[in-house]
C-alpha cells in the first residue's frame, strides 16, 4: 500500500461523517488538509490510524462455558477423584482426541504438567536437561524442582527457537533429556532435535505451553516428543486462568505421571513414589470444556490473520515476522512477533518505533526483556548445599561460566510483538489496521527523529 493509498482511505473515511458538500462549503477539512493530517504520524499530531476501537477481549467466554461450569457447581462433585466421569476426566479425553494423543492427564498449571513430566521419566538429582534461556521460568522450574540441572542452549535467532546446533554442543554424558519450547506457539526444528534425541539415546519432553493445536509434518505438538506440556494459563489460547496438560502415546509412561500428579498415588490407589499433589480441578476443566467447541475456529482464524499480517508486511526491511521451520504446517500464534532492524528505520531505536505505533493505536510491545541466563537462580544453586551435594564443584563451575547465550541477547533486543490471543481474532479489515500503522511509521520514519 503506498501512502497516497492511505490518505486518501482516511479522507473517504473521514467524508462519510459528513458530505463531500460539506467538504466543499467547508465545514469539514478539505481535502488535502485531511491527507495532510492523516498522513502525519499520530505522535506528531496527525490522526492515529486506530482510534479507541478494542480489539475482541480475552479470556474467550460464552453461554456454554458458565452453563458447564454451573452444571459442575449443581453436580458437587468438585474434585476429580470422586467420579471418573466427572469433568476433569471428560476434559482429558476431548483435549487428547482434539490433539491426537492417546491419553491426557490434567494439572493445576503448565510448570506443574513439565515437573510431573521429568520426574515421572526419573530424571533427579545429577541429572542435566537442555532447554532454552528464552521462555517463561516455569520451563526451568519444572526441571529444578526435580532438582535436575536446567542446561541452558543458545537460540537461532531468525526463529526466536533452540538452535539444535548449540543443543548437541551441550550434551554431557549426564544429560537425560532435551526440553524444545515452541517460542510463540510455532514449532521448533522438530526434525533436528528428534534426530538429536534418537543419536544420543535421550528423552523429549516438549514445553508446548504457548502451542494448543500447532502442527509439524500433519503432527499436534506435543504428540512429536515422549510427552507433551500445555498451560491453559489465562492469555493462553485455550485458558481457564490457572491450568495445564500432558499428553502422550505411550500408556506406561502417561500412567506414571498420572501417579506423580496424584501425590504419588496411582490409579490402583496404592501410594508408590514421591510426587506432589497438582491435579485440576473441576471448575478449572468445565471452563475449558465449554470452549473447546470453538478453539479450532479460533486456532483457523488466527493462523488465517498471522499469514495475512506476514504478507502485507513482507515489504518492510526494517521488520521481519518469525521463522517458521519446513514442516511447520500451522502455528498457534499465541503471540505474533517480529525483530525490529532499527538500522532500517534510520537508526530510531525500537522503544521510538513502539511509541511511534502506540500513538496509532496499535500497541506492540517488547516481550522477553531478558534471558533466563542472566537471572540470578543460575549463582543462587551453583551456591546451594543441594545442589553443591548433588553436582560435582567443576560441574557447576562450567555450568556457571557457560551460561553466556549472545543469539538470545539478539533476540531479547531486537523482538516486538502483538499479544495475539485476542487481537487475532478479529475481523480481517481490522486486523488491516495494524499493518496500516507499520507502513505508516515505516514511511515516515525520517520524522521519527523528531519525536
């Protein structure tokens, strides 16, 4: 779109107000005046491109989720051990049908259904698992309260994913298991890390909490790996506030987290190992039961308006969407995201560039400002009497000074992104709306140095 295809939309818009004879006797901005003043930047003084129009809200709800959920309420069963047909059960079978997995197990949180994961494939102490510095904390925290050893790796940074390069270069002979985190919703390098995994003879456990309904090769993500994990965490794009799942194919081992998650006591109500008590609850499950019927639409629709944006922003330099893998045949975008060049928008730094579109009414934002490599839990275990226990001193000696992740550093400085959830879900001609803000700082990005 050029601009002079932009101002002369804003100034159609803005006759139809009024008249184009009310233009002419002049009551209302004639026209160069309108295309003068559209075509400026907001947080110059011109029209933004988006006024005070929301976006559709998030968390979804309807009619059928409050009638699930006081249906719940009515039937008092409120926990999942008191029916095997209660919600929580239901809920596991249709999220396993709806994923194509075998089996499901409900948890109160995606860290919940990661921890129950490592410790149900008997990762412990002296152990290491490689995951990414790039990710939410509940990743490493699900391997640290089994108080294994979260190996961090570095990332490709055109995909904001594991680098499986930099994940073989950090295989020891005590690493159990490789944790990919789909970035986003989008699918790792699945094909790399699996053949990783199978040449070292090591677990996959896929941190699929952003990524309800992705697929890779005709494949849900989270049926690629051992087991999957997903959080139904409130912005997620299957939510219910607090929450989490695992899924899997393998009826043993989905078993044995069934009985981690169960404070360690199986199905055959014998207690048998250690494991804490994460199981769902009912409300949590009758939440999400009541909009699964809709989350493949919504999953279409964001994937739809995602390849959209990727189009109309594909001339833009300055700005490039997130790789996506080959095999990837769709994202769950919870997030869309983007690294922002600022040597292409004439130097003007991202945080300009956000304030610039802020004004328009399109609010993009930073996302991770930090990797989890520079977080200070990396000194306070290779300090702790656990861990200096559990680790030999040279170990957490390396571990400390390898932490260095640069391509993360990139990514952390470079990313801008659009909370996806809900704004994705809007009609195409607004979704428009966002694209139209970009090229319009693009275009004007010289005068970006005035703000």
């Amino acid at each position: 779109m050029t601009s002079g295809d932009l101002t002369r939309r804003r100034f159609i818009a803005a006759a139809s107000a009024g008249s184009l004879a009310a233009a002419a006797s002049g009551t209302i901005p004639a026209y160069g005046d309108v295309v003068k003043k559209a075509g400026q930047l907001a947080i110059l003084g011109g029209d933004p491109v988006r006024k005070n129009k929301p976006w559709p809200q998030w968390p979804y709800w309807d009619d059928s989720m409050t009638d699930t959920l006081v249906k719940t309420a009515k039937s008092r069963i409120w926990c999942r051990i008191q029916s095997a047909s209660g919600t929580v059960p239901t809920f596991e079978k249709e999220y396993a049908r709806m994923m194509g997995a075998r089996f499901c197990v409900a948890t109160g949180a995606g860290t919940q259904a990661l921890h129950t994961c490592v410790e149900a494939l008997g990762i412990g102490p002296g152990d290491e698992v490689i995951t990414s510095p790039y990710t939410d904390p509940g990743t490493i925290q699900g391997i640290l309260s089994a108080r294994a050893l979260p190996v961090l790796a570095d990332l490709d940074v055109e995909s904001y994913q594991l680098d499986p390069a930099d994940v073989e270069k950090k295989i020891t002979e005590n690493t159990r298991a490789i944790m990919p985190v789909h970035m986003m919703g989008q699918p790792c390098d699945m094909d790399s890390i699996m053949a990783i995994a199978k040449k070292h003879n090591l677990r996959v456990i896929e941190d699929a909490c952003q990524a309800h309904l992705a697929e890779h090769r005709g494949r849900k993500l989270g049926t690629i790996g051992d087991v999957g994990c997903f959080s139904f965490q409130s912005s997620k794009t299957i939510a219910c506030g607090e929450g989490g799942g695992i899924i899997g194919n393998d009826e043993e081992l989905m078993d044995k987290c069934y009985t981690v998650h169960n404070h360690g006591t199986s199905r055959r109500g014998r207690t048998e190992v250690i494991g804490p008590k994460y199981r769902m609850n009912e409300f949590e499950a009758a939440v999400l039961l009541g909009q699964l019927p809709g989350a493949i639409e919504r999953w279409r629709r964001r994937n739809e308006n995602a390849a959209y944006l990727t189009k109309r922003l594909k001339d833009i330099p300055g700005l490039t969407p997130q790789k996506l893998y080959p095999g990837t045949d769709s994202g769950s975008f919870y997030l869309y995201t983007m690294s922002y060049h600022k040597e292409q928008f004439d130097g003007v730094s991202r945080a300009t560039f956000l304030k610039a579109l802020n004004a328009e009414g399109i609010s993009l934002s930073e996302y991770i400002p930090q990797g989890l490599h520079k977080e200070p839990w990396i000194d306070q275990i290779v300090k702790s009497k656990s861990y200096q226990k559990m680790y030999a001193a040279e170990r957490l000696r390396q571990f400390s000074e390898q932490r260095a992740c640069p391509k993360c550093d990139q990514v952390c400085e470079e990313m801008v992104m659009l909370w996806a959830s809900g704004p994705l879900l809007a009609p195409q001609e607004e979704v428009a709306d966002i694209a139209d803000a970009i090229e319009k700082v693009w275009e004007n990005r010289a005068r970006l140095k005035q703000v």
